[in-house]
C-alpha cells in the first residue's frame, strides 16, 4: 500500500474496545483538481489478512464534514471490525449534494464519489474491486446523495441507502445550498426536477440494487421518504423500508447506522455465494 497522501496514519485503538485502524487521507480528484480529505477505517486483521474487504462508502450530511461519522459515531470502528468492512467516509463539501453542478464546474462530487474514489481506494487497499463489494449510504443530504449515486451509477455500487433522507430537493430551495448547485429552479429546472431522488428513481438502475431507507418518525423530512417509498412501490422497486422513533438528529443516526451496516453485511455474503 501506498501512503504518499495519507494525513495521518495508523491511529490503532489497541487496548481499547476497538481494534480499528483509522486513515486520514487527501484523495486527489481529477474532475475538480484538488485533494479530497477522507476517513478511511479498516477492520481488525486488515494488516495481515490475505483477503479482500467489501468496502461501505459512508456520505455525511449538509453542514458537515468528512469527520463527522467517526467523530460524531466512533462505534462505526467496532462495526468495521465486527462485520469486516472497510468504511470510507469523504468529504462532499458542505452542500455539494454529491452533483456535478451544471453551474459550476469546480464542482464534482458525483464525479469523485461514484468514479474517482472507489478507483482510488481500489488501488490503495485490499478490496472487493467491483460492484458486488461496493454499496453507499448516508445521511440527509448524504442519504439523498448515496440513492442518487446508487441508481445513476449501479455498476460501481450493488446496494444504496439513506438515513433521514432529504430525498426531494426540487422543495428545498432556501439554506441548504442547492440553488447554489443547480442554479436558477426556472432556467435550470429540467436538474432540479430529475436529479430529485423522488424523480430519480424513475430510471431504473441498469443493474440490481439492493435497497434500504429509514427515517424517524419525528424527523421533518419524513413526508419526503414516505413519498419516495410509496412510488417505488408503485414503480415495483424492491427495498426495504423503515420508520422508527426518532428525530434529525445524531442520537437517530448513531442507531440508524447498526441497521444498516448490518443490512450491507448480509448483501455482501449473498453477493459473495457462488451462483
């Protein structure tokens, strides 16, 4: 492996409750000509294991940052090591909603996060190099990147999920940045309608997807995972589906994140059973 661009290295929670090994790294991207920063956690064992890993590309949310699952959740170590996976954690700028902004070209994070960095990873790490040990996930904006991502892109991931999804943009139009993204609702509106997961998801990925999405009950954005649920239903899309107690918050998704890790465990035994 190479560590040319690693920030910090090696940080190993020996004598603790994790056995983790966590990177910090600077991922050059070419689209937008810059290093993205990434959290890159290993499982137990990686260093001397012979085998290949399954990888969970985890998104965070509007406001936040690469650091913030690690920071926020530091047992997604311990579910590294549990179920064997290596979790990647990138930065998507503070609104980038993981677009190519057709009004920026600077602006690449659908780019970097679809193409960029799996090749990246694939070459630095032990990897499952293909879509069958690849899935993507995240929150509010990054639940609605990582379904986005996950159909347009289901040859580089085999299962896609949110949590506290903001799965309609073309409503959010005021704070979080989108206007930012996809420029003016009337000019560009042929974005902000299609690039909405709620509209999205009209194209069938070319390739299977597996699928899980899960909202709190309190949450505000709850109405919009209703929605994308009924119509996949209607659309015949296969997923599963949950409300649980729980508002847009921390506390929801540092439960909501043992869901779904195990959910992407399970896919990638099947993923990995001969046909």
């Amino acid at each position: 492996m190479k560590f040319w661009t690693v920030i910090i290295v090696g940080l190993i929670f020996s004598g603790s409750a994790f056995a983790a090994q966590t990177d910090t790294l600077a991922v050059p991207s070419a689209s937008m000509k810059k290093k993205i920063p990434t959290v890159i956690i290993l499982p137990e064992g990686y260093t001397s294991s012979k085998q290949s890993f399954p990888v969970i590309y985890l998104l965070h949310g509007a406001g936040g940052s690469y650091r913030n699952w690690i920071t926020r959740v530091p047992h997604i170590q311990q579910l590294a090591d549990q179920n064997q996976v290596i979790i990647v954690c990138p930065d998507g700028a503070v609104t980038s909603w993981y677009f190519d902004s057709p009004i920026d070209s600077s602006v690449r994070y659908e780019t970097f996060v679809a193409k960029e960095l799996p090749a990246y990873i694939d070459q630095q790490y032990k990897t499952i190099s293909n879509r069958n040990g690849r899935v993507i996930t995240g929150l509010s904006m990054g639940g609605h990147g990582a379904l986005f991502l996950g159909f347009r892109h289901s040859n580089t991931f085999s299962a896609a999920g949110s949590m506290s999804g903001a799965l309609h943009v073309t409503v959010i139009r005021q704070g979080y940045g989108v206007e930012k993204i996809l420029g003016d609702t009337a000019v560009n509106r042929k974005y902000w309608n299609d690039w909405s997961v709620l509209n999205a998801i009209e194209q069938k990925p070319t390739d299977s997807l597996s699928i899980i999405i899960d909202c709190g009950v309190e949450d505000r954005v709850l109405p919009m995972n209703r929605a994308v649920h009924e119509k996949m239903q209607k659309l015949n899309i296969a997923h599963e589906y949950t409300e649980r107690p729980g508002n847009h918050d921390w506390k929801y998704w540092s439960n909501a994140i043992d869901y779904q890790v195990l959910y992407f465990s399970k896919h990638f035994k099947r993923m990995q059973k001969p046909s």
